[in-house]
C-alpha cells in the first residue's frame, strides 16, 4: 500500500529539507487513497507510482531550496505567458510544436520537465548531461513499454515539453486518470482541489528555469489547463490562451485508447468499457469548464484555433494567433513552420487506431452529448473536418 506519509518523508530526506507547503498535503492523501482503493496496482505499478510521487516531491522541495537560498527567484516576472491548451488530444501537441518554431517563446524542455534542478542559468553546464540522460531514459522506456506511443503522442526527446511533471509537483494533474484508475481522485480535484495554490507551484517552477536567463515569454501547453484557467490569471493576470477545438467524439476514442494503453502497464486487466465510460465522463467535465470560462468575460482572454485548419494551413492560423496575441507574424517564422510542417504531415510517425465500440460507446449518442460544445464553436465531425482541405 502507498502511504503518502512516507512519500512525503523520503523526498524531505532526499532533498534535504522539511516540507512546509502543507497547503499541498489534501492532494497527494486523496491521491494515495485513490491508488490503493478504486483499482488494484500490480507491484510494479505501484512502485512506478511511488517513484514518480517522491520524485516530484522532491523537484519541489529543491525548488524550495533554491529558493531559500536565491530569494531574487522570487521576484522574477513571469510577462504575459501563453498557456496552450485544449480537450486533451486535441492538437495541442502539434500546436505547441508550431510555437516552438518561433524562437520569441520560450517552452519547457523535455529534459527539464523531469530533470528542473539545478537552475539551468545557475549551472549551464549541468544542461547536456541532463539533456542527454533524459533523452536515453525515454528512449530506452517509453516506446518500447507502449507500443505505437509516438503515433499516439507526438514526442521529440530534445524538444518541447508540456506542464504535466510540474502539475505532479502539486498532486494536481489531470492526467493522473489516463495513467492510474483514481476517478475518486479526479471527482477531488474536480470538486475541491485549490488550483491556484497548485499554479503558484508551477509559476515557481518557471521562476526558477528562467533565473539569470535571458527574459523569455513562455508558452506552456497542456490540454488539462482548460479545468484551471481561472486560477491561471489569479496567478498570472496577464496570461493568455489558445484553445484548440477538434471534434470531440474523436477526442474521446482518442484519449480513451491511450489511457487503456498507459494503464495496461499498470494494471492486471483493464475494462474497455470501464476505461470509457470514465473517460467520457472526462471529456463532458472539460468541456464544462471551457464553456463556462468562454462565456464569462475572461472569455476574451482565449484566442480559438480550428484543429483542422492547423493541420490543413499551420503558417496561415499562426499568423491569426499572433495577430490575436498584439504581436507580429515575421516571414522567417511563417516559413520555418509551413517547412515544419512539410517535415512532418500527419500520420508520418504512425497510425493510431482506435474506434469508440471498443469502448462501449455509441458515435452518434456521443456527440448529441457533447453537441453544445460542438455548436457553440462550430466544430465539424472528424471526416467533415479532415476533408476542408481539399475543397
């Protein structure tokens, strides 16, 4: 059984400090509490969900120290960050990628994402030693445990990142429910969990990668962000948001043939229709909370992208974005994504295939339910979407 007790104690000893964010502790005990009751973890996988909570536990602590120790961390200016997000499976990755051509943002690392500490303007050359570790790490793991990974999820090993590891350092990822069978937990987050403690967590994190650096404009991306976004400006009043929209009875049996494959090295056995029904569940809650924030009046704060016009004219819709974000779009970065996008057109690493039957669901029931949505940013089904280019 995890104890989250323990947990706590053995990234104190390992980062050398006592943890004084209890604020924080309500998260990881609903977490813990989930992972031992609402399904069974094999052994391994509940020594792999150990590791991974000590060790954000600790990427925490020892941004605590730095902190400590460099109080000037504090006071850097996190300017107008755009958070990319979106319903999970969406195109935010692929979005995300199209920003990382343009060198006036910056984004988080796949390196420093799991490996945060030491500052890397404290200690520039710590950064190819963890650059290359982290890089043989995922290449060694993450493919060849799931299969048709890279076809599911784009991933490049030294490129862009998303906020799912610093969510982690506040027990406050969404994306715990694709990777461990905790709905107790996400019904927690859903209904009590302070998100804007967790956003102060995670401003820190960019705080500290950006220490004696020079001055960035982040970009950050992570589709689970559209359940937090009133607490994002909380923290950071000037943010941004560009919210991808994709058909979303495609978004589910997407995210639900991935979450059944991440949790199948996890589990004994995984229920199909368990796995869809939690999951349609998921996606109705994020659409709730994006319908919600677009009609209030922060709803003016989000600039809206046709996932299937990314995919059909990426230079053409972020030239829009930048347009809608007050900045201008230079022909060196329209040319260097439309270039990207020659190198990578969809489907290059693979086919992902997957239908909702598998999964116990019904197409058409499935987007009467989430029809509102559909309407009210004027979302194509999959094959409509798909052929608007070729018209």
């Amino acid at each position: 059984m995890l104890d989250a007790a323990a947990i706590v104690a053995e990234a104190e000893l390992g980062a050398g400090i006592v943890d004084p964010e209890l604020a924080l502790r309500p998260n990881l005990a609903h977490l813990v509490a989930a992972l031992n009751s609402d399904n069974q973890l094999t052994a391994l996988g509940e020594a792999s969900a150990r590791k991974v909570l000590v060790d954000r536990t600790m990427d925490r602590l020892e941004g605590l120290k730095w902190l400590r120790d460099h109080p000037e961390i504090g006071d850097e200016v996190i300017a107008a960050p755009v958070f990319l997000t979106g319903l999970p499976r969406s195109g935010t990755t692929y979005f995300q990628y199209l920003f990382d051509r343009d060198p006036r943002f910056r984004l988080i690392r796949t390196w420093e994402s799991i490996s945060p500490s030491p500052p890397p303007g404290f200690d520039p050359g710590s950064v190819r030693r963890r650059k290359a570790e982290e890089a043989e790490r995922r290449r060694q793991s993450i493919p060849k445990k799931i299969e048709g990974f890279e076809a599911m999820h784009l991933l490049d090993l030294d490129g862009s990142d998303e906020c799912h590891s610093f969510m982690e350092q506040s027990y406050a990822a969404a994306g715990y429910l694709n990777v461990y069978d905790v709905p107790s937990y996400f019904d927690y987050m859903m209904r009590s969990l302070d998100f804007a403690g967790s956003y102060r967590v995670h401003k820190r994190q960019l705080q500290l990668l950006q220490w004696r650096m020079q001055q960035p404009r982040w970009a950050v991306k992570y589709p689970n962000h559209v359940i937090g976004m009133d607490a994002i400006l909380e923290v950071h009043p000037g943010a941004r948001f560009v919210m991808t929209h994709r058909d979303p009875v495609q978004v589910l049996a997407s995210i639900s043939k991935m979450t059944l494959t991440l949790r199948g090295t996890r589990y004994e056995t995984v229920d199909p229709e368990r796995v869809g029904r939690q999951m349609f569940d998921f996606v109705r809650r994020h659409i709730d909370r994006i319908m919600a924030f677009c009609r209030s009046p922060r709803g003016t704060r989000v600039t809206h992208v046709d996932y299937y016009r990314v995919v059909d004219d990426p230079a053409a819709v972020m030239a829009e974005v930048h347009a809608e974000l007050g900045i201008d779009s230079p022909e060196e970065v329209r040319a260097v994504v439309a270039d990207w996008r020659r190198r990578n057109p969809k489907g290059a690493r693979g086919t992902n295939r997957y239908t909702l039957e598998q999964f116990g669901l019904d197409a058409d029931e499935v987007a009467e339910r989430y029809s509102d949505y559909m309407r009210h940013f004027d979302i194509p089904r999959e094959h409509q979407g798909l052929g608007r280019g070729d018209n």
